[in-house]
C-alpha cells in the first residue's frame, strides 16, 4: 500500500510540474502576441500544451492568435479540440460561440452559450450573453426566460442596479412578445379575426356564447393572419 501510495504522490507531482510548465509557456505566448511576435507566441502555446493538453488558457491564446491572424477555421478548431480535454471548459464555449457568432452563426453561437450556461449558470454576464444572442435571432420568449432568470440570481446575490435592469428588460421582452402576438394582443384593435382567435385564447367558453362554435362542437383551427 505505502509503494501505491508513493507512486500516486509521484503521478500527481508529475501532473501540478506540467501544469505549471504550461502555465508559463502560455503566459510567454501572451507576452509575445502582444509584443507581435506571432510566430513565437504560436511556438509558445503549442509547446504549452505538449506539456498538458488539459490547460485551457493555452487554447485560448491560441485560438485568439489565430483569429488576429484571420484564420477564424484554425481558431474554432482549435477551441473545439480544448472543449475536447479540458473538463467544463467554459471560457472555451465562451470563445467559440463569439466566433461563430462574428461568422453569422447565430444558432451555432447560441448552442455554444447554451453550454456554458449548462456548466455555470449562476454567472450574470454570461447569461446576459445569451439572452442578447437570443435577441439578436428574434428568439423573444427564450430571451425572456433568460433575464427573468438573471433578475432572480441579481435578487438573490442582492445586485440591486443587475436586478432593476433585468426586471426592466423582461417587461420589455413580455410587451415585445405581447405585440407580436394576436392571441396575447388582448383587448388591442388589430381585427375582427384577432379579435375573435384573442377572445377564444381568455375564455372558450365566453367565446361560444359570442357566436363561437356551437357548445359541444370543437371550433375549427383558425388562420393566424
């Protein structure tokens, strides 16, 4: 047992040594990429990862280096190979997702925040994130969920200013969506068959006795104009 246990010391000794071998490598490349010595900086990192292909800073000065490069097909390979081995890789879904969303991607943007806010859904930023990619794909209702949820967890951690905003933006997702749709437009004059489509919506019931179908007899699908 104390022979397994000394060669468990050595493998985890062997892991932190690489580890921080990576670390300094990728802290090289960043210096390097700001000083524009591109090639160097690409050396660094790759170096960085040969010694652990688990450190994610290392994919993503990489994949940034790529994109300054303007090579956006090497950098989303390259946060695609890190969201591979490195475990909960948010900051790599993070990257990926604002390429593709640079790209016109939206739904594969949108997949990507998804994820991240799958592994950690308690940070406001990245849900606020999500919920402006939702916007940008009129996807109103999912972009709703969204800051209401982000209201709840800026009431919860007592972020007044984060709470506020969120509450105003969700009531202003609820009328967007109100307005685009005939059903929910309630009381507003939008026509006779909006009318009668938003009478039936609040109550079945009432709407019969208005000249509906007769009580027993399912009202036929209506046409949303």
């Amino acid at each position: 047992m104390a022979l397994l246990h000394g060669a468990a010391v050595a493998r985890a000794e062997e892991v932190g040594w690489a580890t921080a071998q990576a670390a300094e490598l990728t802290r090289q490349g960043e210096a390097r990429a700001l000083a524009g010595q591109a090639d160097v900086a690409l050396s660094r990192y790759l170096e960085a990862l040969r010694f652990d292909a688990t450190y994610g800073p290392a994919y993503l000065g990489l994949g940034a280096l790529y994109e300054r490069a303007g090579d956006p097909r090497e950098a989303e390979r390259t946060y695609s190979v890190g969201l591979d081995h490195v475990r909960g890789f948010v900051e790599g879904y993070r990257a990926r997702a604002a390429l593709r969303a640079r790209a016109g991607r939206r739904a594969d943007a949108i997949a990507d925040l998804e994820a991240a806010v799958t592994l950690r859904g308690d940070d406001a930023a990245l849900l606020q994130e999500l919920a402006a990619a939702y916007v940008a794909a009129s996807a109103l209702p999912a972009a709703l969920g969204v800051t209401r949820r982000l209201a709840a967890l800026a009431a919860r951690t007592g972020d007044g200013v984060l709470e506020a905003r969120a509450t105003t933006q969700a009531r202003a997702l609820a009328a967007l969506i109100d307005e685009a749709d005939p059903v929910r437009a309630g009381g507003r004059d939008r026509g006779p068959v909006r009318r009668a489509i938003a009478r039936y919506a609040a109550s079945p019931a009432a709407a019969r006795t208005r000249g509906g179908a007769p009580a027993g007899r399912a009202p036929r699908e209506p046409v949303r104009p």
